[in-house]
C-alpha cells in the first residue's frame, strides 16, 4: 500500500472510531459523510469500511449508518488476553535495544497522555498512548508481532465504555502507568518489562469490563 493511501486509510479508521456509536438508533456516520469529510471519492471509504466489519469492529446499516459493534464480556476478556501476551513479548524484546533517545520519546508519550486525559482530549490522548505502544512495538524489531497488535488495538479503541474511563475522567488512574513501563524499559530487565506492561493492560481490561457492567445495568434499568 502506498504511503499516501496508507496514511489516509489511518486517518479514516481513526475518524469512523472516534465518532461511531454504539446505540440502535441513526448515526451522523455514513460512508458519504466521512467521503465528504476528507473531500475524496467513496472509493477508499468503502475500502477501509469493509476492512473494519470483516475484524469485527464495525456495523454498517442500510439507511442508518456505520456503528460500533456491541462488545460483549467474552469479547472484552478474549481480546485483551492476547494483546497482554503480545505487548508482554514486545516489551521483552524491546529491553534488548533500548536506548536513551527511546526512553526519552516515551516519556514524552507518556506526558502528553496523560495532560491530554487531564484536559479530557481524548483524541491527543489517544494518539499519544498509541504513539507510546507503537514505538515499544518497533523496538521489539518483530513486524509481524507490530502488525498483529496494531490490528488488536483498533479492536479495544473502539470500545464504548473505554471513553469514559480514560478521556472523561480528569486524572491517570493506572497504577501501573507509561511511566512505570518506561522505567521497567530503562532497567533492561526483560522480566520487569514484561511484568508491569502486563499489568497495565490487565488494569485497562478490568475497568473496561466494569464499566460495561455498569452500563449494562443502567440500560436494563431504562426498561
């Protein structure tokens, strides 16, 4: 894929995730609104659409638009047990070629994360967590294991609940934060790495699946 067309994809997928719902009425997102929203032919839209709804992430209606595929537990726990073996792997490997220029982009990362959240900037704040998990990924020197968790993560960013955990809340709750993986990273002890960067998904997943509780309950409670 050319680089041009590589990176408009990106931009699209991200633009459909942060303004997909979850809800089972009408969505403002359409596949000729997000064509005119990047001034460009349907042609490409329709590409990374049916990239999205064949990995699941995706609903498409016909006369309603484009929605986010409603999650279940299962889904939530199934996900996120194979990204923290994967992202655990990574950050093993990552040890191996640290370097002070590295650790120093995470730590920027990991700032921006985190003011982001305060603000309540979920677009900068995501961004910049995935910018953080990219650059343990390209460190690792595996593409295969980049790609993989590139693929998982557009997976867990389009989770409902996920926002208000992370983008409304006005502080960086997790105890086992970017910049604890960066000092476990800094230590080069691939067990330590491997440790806390597992504990930092787990502690993602179980809020996540908490707050999908929470929501469930409050919808039953509607009816």
């Amino acid at each position: 894929m050319r680089t041009k067309t590589k990176k408009l994809s990106e931009k699209i997928i991200t633009f459909i995730i942060e303004n997909i719902s979850g809800d089972d009425g009408r969505s403002d997102v359409t596949e000729e609104s997000i064509a005119a929203h990047f001034r460009v032919s349907r042609t490409p839209v329709r590409e990374v659409l049916k990239h999205l709804e064949h990995n699941g992430i995706i609903q498409t209606r016909r006369s309603k638009g484009i929605f986010s595929k409603n999650f279940t537990r299962e889904d939530v726990e199934n996900i996120y047990e194979v990204r923290t073996v994967l992202e655990e792997l990574a950050a093993k490997d990552a040890v191996k070629s640290i370097t002070p220029q590295v650790l120093k982009e995470l730590r920027t990362y990991a700032r921006i994360t985190k003011e982001a959240r305060k603000k309540r900037d979920r677009r900068k704040s995501n961004e910049a967590d995935r910018l953080f998990h990219e650059t343990i990924m390209e460190l690792s020197g595996n593409g295969y294991l980049k790609r993989i968790v590139k693929e998982i993560r557009m997976v867990t960013t389009s989770f409902i609940p996920a926002s208000k955990l992370f983008y409304l809340n006005n502080k960086d709750r997790n105890p086992y934060s970017h910049d604890k993986i960066v000092k476990a990273l800094a230590t080069r002890n691939p067990e330590a790495a491997a440790w806390v960067i597992k504990n930092h998904i787990c502690w993602i997943k179980n809020n996540i699946l908490e707050s999908l509780e929470k929501n469930g309950k409050r919808d039953q409670g509607k009816k």
